[in-house]
C-alpha cells in the first residue's frame, strides 16, 4: 500500500513538474542584450546585427557594432554593447577601453574612469590603457591624476609622441606654458607630422602673439591642407596682429579666402571676415560676408547684427531694418538689434 502511494505521489509530482514548465516563458534574456529583431533601418547596423544572432559569441562583430551604433549617435545602444563585451571578459584592456569610451559619450565619466582603473589595476604598464585614462582625466579637469598617467607613459618609453603630447596638454591647463611647448616640440622632433601638436604650438604662440605661429600653422597645414582649425588659426593671428604698416593686411585678406575657399559651410569664417571688413570700413564687403555667414547658419543673431549695421552705414536702411529684425529672432545678445530699430524709429 505504501509503495502505491510513494508511485501515485511521485507521479504527481512529475506531472505537477511538467506543467510548472511548460507554463513557464524561455529563459529571460540577458539584461545587457540588444534586441535581436529590432531592427534599426541603418543597413550597416542591421547586417552586423544578423551576423551576430547567427554568431552571438564573436565579439569582433560586436566591436564592429558598437563602433557603428557610436557613429550614428546611438549611444544607450554603444553603452549596451560594450557592456556586454566587457563582462565576457573584463580582463580584456581593450573592451575596458571600449566601455570607457562609450560611457564618456554618454556623459558618464565617473565610470568610465574607473572602468579604466580597474582595468590599470591588470595592466600596470599597458600604454594605451594609460593615454586613455590621462585623456579623460584631462577632459574632466582631474589634472594631477591626467599628469600622473601620461608620466607613466613616459617612464615606460621615454620618447613615446602621444606621450609627450599627452603631458603637453595636461601642462599646457595647468598654467606650465613653458613646459608644455617642450613637450609638443619634442613630439613633433620624434613626429614630423603630429598635426595636433603642431596646432597646440602654433595657438599658443599666437596667443603671445608670436610669429612663429604662422609657422606651426603652415606645417599642419602642410600635412593637412584643408585643415580648418589650421586655416583658421593663421587667420586669426593675421587679423588679431594686422596694421597698415606691418604687411598683415594682405596676409589677413588671403588666410581668410582660403579658409572660405575650402570651408564655406563654416558661418564663423565668413563672419570673421565680414569682421575683418567692419574694421577696415568696407560696409559693402562686411555687408556680403555677414550675408554669407546667415547663408549658412540662418540662426546667427551678431551675422544678422553686424549686416544690418553694415547696411545702415550703407544707407539701405529698409534692408538694414530687415536684419536688425532677424537679429532679435536669433540670438539676440545684449538687445543690440532691438536698440538698432530704437535708433531707427522702428
């Protein structure tokens, strides 16, 4: 009798098992993962995500959509990825760097940073683990923590260009100017086409008002000849430095065409130049170069400002009235365009 109820109970229980499981939904997804059939409608993005739902373990396709979601400006989706990679394998210094980047994309730089310390911890004397962690110490102002790194560096390669670079910009936000430009001066002995470097030295020169500037300028622009902030910072120190006497004006006049000439979807250059133009009382070039800067960007209130007052020096006040008004549209700082209109009865 008793071995009939012992078989009737364990039956009951089994049958009471199974249906426990088959009311039961499929294993819960891991929390960290991007919904497989969601697609985004960015090809690029798509193709990766079917390549990974027929090879879920291969984190170079992963990688790669991280890389991709981050481009796109999708950053919950980077943050996501990453942190799936990285907790396959958190003592991988590359995923650690990865998930560092995307939570700084994110706006989270307390755990990027200690992502990266944690990481730092395995990798004692992993040099890029190092850049990267002295590179977000910089962007978060924790300079002595930035210095400290990008000396680790150095310690372990005396002439390592990124570095040198490094300690040049963390020196260089500290206030140690001097021994910044030596830091990017040896990187760019060590790097003949470090264009950063150059562009460090030739803006803080210019800023002292330095020729020499021109001259770290011409070397960036010299790797890169179409570069912007390049062909922006040579502008700038020919009209910040011009006089009548000094041969300047001309070298003004050509820095400022050529930036216009290579970036003319750029409102600032044109509104520096219209600038340039106010100065030099040529209203009718100040007018057409603040025209072309609210071309571009149809919201700059001092381009709309500064072409109307152009125009009222002009004498085409119904056209000057216009832009004073799309001066108070936009931007309108300290009144200027209202005080305008007031000054013209309008």
């Amino acid at each position: 009798m008793m071995t009939r109820k012992v078989i009737i109970a364990v039956s009951l229980l089994i049958c009471w098992m199974f249906l426990y499981s088959c009311g039961q939904t499929a294993e819960k997804p891991n929390a960290l993962e991007p919904e497989y059939g969601k697609l985004t409608g960015i090809p690029a993005i798509d193709a990766l995500t079917k390549d990974i739902k027929a090879n879920p373990d291969n984190m170079t396709l992963r990688v790669a959509r991280c890389e991709a979601y981050s481009r796109e400006g999708m950053l919950n989706e980077a943050e996501v990825e990453a942190r799936l990679i990285y907790e396959k394998d958190q003592t991988n210094w590359k995923a650690a760097r990865l998930l560092a980047w995307t939570y700084l994309e994110n706006n989270k730089s307390k755990p990027a940073i200690k992502v990266l310390e944690q990481a730092l911890e395995i990798h004692t004397d992993t040099i890029m683990l190092l850049l990267v962690h002295s590179e977000m110490n910089l962007l978060v102002k924790h300079y002595d923590k930035a210095l400290i790194s990008s000396e680790k560096v150095l310690k372990l390669s005396p002439l390592n260009v990124e570095g040198l670079f490094m300690r040049g910009q963390v020196l260089k936000y500290m206030g140690d100017t001097l021994n910044a430009i030596g830091n990017f001066q040896t990187a760019v002995e060590q790097d003949a086409d470090h264009i950063d470097a150059y562009m460090q030295l030739g803006n803080i020169f210019s800023a002292q008002k330095e020729k020499i500037a021109v001259q770290y300028y011409d070397n960036a622009l010299r790797i890169d000849s179409t570069s912007y902030e390049a062909l922006k910072g040579k502008a700038a120190f020919y009209h910040q430095n011009y006089t009548k006497e000094n041969g300047y004006l001309e070298k003004t006049k050509e820095a400022y065409e050529q930036l216009i000439y290579h970036h003319p979807q750029e409102a600032n250059g044109s509104y520096d130049y219209g600038l340039f133009f106010m100065e030099e009382e040529d209203y009718e070039q100040a007018a057409h170069f603040m025209g072309i800067a609210t071309q571009y960007d149809p919201t700059f209130g001092d381009a709309y400002y500064y072409e109307g007052l152009a125009l009222e020096k002009l004498g085409q006040i119904e056209a000057a009235v216009l832009a004073y008004k799309n001066a108070v549209s936009n931007q309108n700082r300290f009144g200027r365009g209202e005080a305008a209109l007031k000054r013209l009865g309008k």
